[in-house]
C-alpha cells in the first residue's frame, strides 16, 4: 500500500511535458538562418506569458561570446531573449519543441537567435543547445561553410 502511495504522488509531482510539432529543419539550418549565435549565461528567468497557446519566457542572459556574426564585438553584454516554450501557469504543464532545452537560471547554452525589432527570438528547434565542446565544434564548422 505505502508503495502504490508513494507512485501515486510521485506520478502527480512530475510536470508533463507536451512537445511542440516542429518545423521540418537541421541545425546546420538553423545556424545558418540564425541573425546571432552566442554561448550565453541565464542570469534570470523574467516572465512566462500564457496568453498564446505556446508560453513564451523571457531570460537574461550574460552574453560571453559571441560566434556569429564573426568578428562582433558584442561579447560581455547582458540581453533579454524571448523564447517560445515554459511552463503554463494554471496546468503546469511544460511546453518545448523537439530537439530544444528549457534553459535553466546559471546554466551555460549555445543560443541561435533572431533578431526582430531589438528583440531577440530564441525559438524553436535547435535554438538552445548544452554549452558542450561537441555542439560548439558542430556550430563552428557550419558557421565557416
């Protein structure tokens, strides 16, 4: 009995996780489209809003470096990104795209952003990956081609 209690409430304490249908793309493509990529650190999550179907999270984040466009000189910088995914507030459930992370306050991320009217959109899949060495070399490979 103790033991079908304690799944019960394990059960019920995880979050779902309800994943977006993605657009059909690589992240040699998204590299490629992507207006900045930058390894970045998240200072803060902002605010989640709910009003749309998808929840959309703003962060700041400590830019340290960036790798597109080449040359820019824009590392050292604190931003405010807007990303499609989070978590909604009445059922708790989370949102997020296949191939994509929820970023966590502290944790280093590769960003591949988009730049609309001074905003930058991080959306979508591909567009937050781990700050590993792996995907940093797969990022700068594509981005010399």
């Amino acid at each position: 009995l103790v033991i079908i209690t304690g799944l019960t409430s394990y059960k019920r304490s995880r979050p779902s996780i309800t994943y977006i249908d993605q657009p059909k793309t690589s992240l040699k493509k998204q590299a490629a489209a992507a207006d900045e990529v930058f390894i970045g650190k998240v200072k803060q999550q902002n605010k989640t809003s709910n009003k749309q179907k998808i929840p959309q999270t703003e962060y700041t984040v400590q830019v340290e470096k960036v790798l597109k466009p080449a040359g820019s000189k824009d590392s050292n910088k604190r931003i405010k990104i807007e990303k499609a995914g989070g978590r909604k507030t009445k059922s708790g459930k989370f949102f997020i795209y296949h191939h994509d992370l929820i970023p966590l306050v502290k944790s280093r991320y590769i960003f591949l952003a988009h730049k609309d009217k001074g905003r930058y959109l991080v959306s979508g899949p591909y567009s937050t990956l781990e700050n590993s060495s792996k995907n940093k070399q797969k990022i700068e490979a594509y981005l010399r081609k």
